[in-house]
C-alpha cells in the first residue's frame, strides 16, 4: 500500500516529476480537459494516477538518476509539463477534425454567425460544430478512447524517463506534417454536405433566373439551413463511420508520437 509519510527526499521529487506530467496532460488532453470537470477533480485524478504508476517509475535507476541530476529540478520540471502538454495535445486532434468540419457545414448553411460556448473545445462553436463534437464525444467513449489515452500516458514513462534533462524535438516535426492529413479529413467530412449546398445555391439561382418575382434573399437563406438540416440527418451514417475511421487514425498517431520521445 502506497504510503507517502515513507517517502525519502529523493522519492517525493520523483512523485512531484510524475505528477507535474499527469497533471499537465489531464488540463490539455480530449475528454479530460472539459470544463464541465472541475479542477478539484483533474487534481484528484492526477494524483490517482500518479500513485498508481509511482512503484513501477520509481525504480532505483531512475532514484539514481535523480538524486545525480538533482540541481537541474527546473529542466526536469519544465521537461515533464512540456511532454505531458504534448501527449495532450495530440490527443485532441481528432475533436480538432470534427470541430473544423462542423465549422464548415455551418458557414455553408448559413449558420456561421449563431456561436455557443463549447466547452469540449473551450471556445465559442456553432450548432452543427455541437452536434458533432457531442457525436464524435460519444463515439470516442464508446469505443473506450479515454482508455487508450490513459494506457499511452503511462506507455510514455518507458519512452521519455522521468528524472532526465534531454528532449527529442524531431517528433514535433512530425506532427506538423500530420496535421495537413487532419486537415484533409475534415474536408472529407463536411464534403458530402458541403457539394449539397453548392447544388442547392445553383438551383436557387437558376429559379431566381426563371422566376424573377421570387424574393431569392429572403428564401434562399431559410430554404438552405432547413435542406442543410436534413442532410446533417442523413448523412450521420456516414459521418459515424468516417469518426470510426478517424479515431483509428488518431489512436495510431497518438502512440507513434509517444514512442519518438
């Protein structure tokens, strides 16, 4: 049984190192981070974490380590928050992909302007960018993404020790270039919706063309949010299954930036 009063020095600045991680990514990471979770919570949930991997971090290496590099806490501090950040970071860009698609469906139906608070993203958002981001929410809860996010977590202690001063940097790079892939898919989501708003406006033309007595700005507006509507419907099978898709792609990424520590 973990007992914190036992604690040596050094093992109590290996407890700090762990935690200034977990804490780190439980405030950047998906799911986690939302600001329907209070903060005393996300406290609590680091240190659960914390004391649940300390036995298998805290090995007498890794004391050692510490106890050598101790006048270098800072940069081992700094080092632990930038990586748990990191892993947090990368974490959330499958919510990135939905949140932008859902942006892009809504300024095509018209509905850019009616902003809410979206506290998954922590940021104002749309209608359409909700809806997906509760779907893509669900969707990720479902197929238990919030355990792989944790199983990486503790997978990144046997790739980035605690208790060391250097940081590989070539990852971030990689990243970078798989954001353009992110952005890709987005498009790929909000395609569909996106080409039936197009046909729409040129159908709406051609009628104001053919019937010059319709007033096109005051229907056109109403007729295309109410058919963008109905193919939001629609489309949701589709839509699950690209998440599907995405979250693979997310989960796959996700553990290859731990390993490149």
């Amino acid at each position: 049984m973990f007992n914190f009063s036992q604690l040596n020095e050094i093992q109590i600045l290996m407890f700090g190192l762990i935690l200034m991680r977990m804490i780190a990514f439980v405030v950047s990471s998906a799911i986690f981070s939302s600001a329907n979770i209070s903060v005393m919570v996300k406290i609590l949930f680091s240190i659960t974490l914390t004391i649940v991997v300390f036995q298998t971090v805290a090995t007498s290496e890794a004391l050692l380590r510490l106890k050598e590099l101790e006048e270098n806490l800072i940069i081992m501090v700094g080092r632990e928050l930038l990586i748990g950040i990191s892993l947090g970071f990368v974490t959330r860009f499958f919510f990135f992909v939905i949140a932008m698609a859902g942006e892009i469906i809504s300024i095509s139906m018209g509905l850019g302007q009616a902003q809410m608070f979206n506290p998954m993203m922590g940021n104002m958002g749309n209608a359409v960018e909700q809806f997906y981001t509760i779907i893509a929410t669900l969707i990720y809860l479902s197929i238990n993404g919030h355990h792989y996010m944790i199983q990486g977590l503790v997978d990144s202690f046997s790739y980035a020790q605690v208790a060391q001063v250097t940081f590989q940097t070539a990852s971030f790079v990689e990243i970078v270039y798989k954001i353009q892939n992110y952005f890709t898919f987005a498009i790929k989501i909000a395609a569909p919706i996106l080409v039936a708003m197009v046909i729409i406006q040129v159908g709406i033309a051609l009628l104001s063309r053919t019937v010059p007595q319709i007033n096109v700005l005051v229907t056109a507006s109403a007729l295309t949010t109410l058919l963008g509507i109905l193919l939001v419907f629609i489309s949701l099978p589709l839509l699950i299954m690209q998440m599907g898709g995405l979250v693979d792609l997310g989960t796959i990424d996700f553990f290859k930036f731990i390993k490149t520590f």
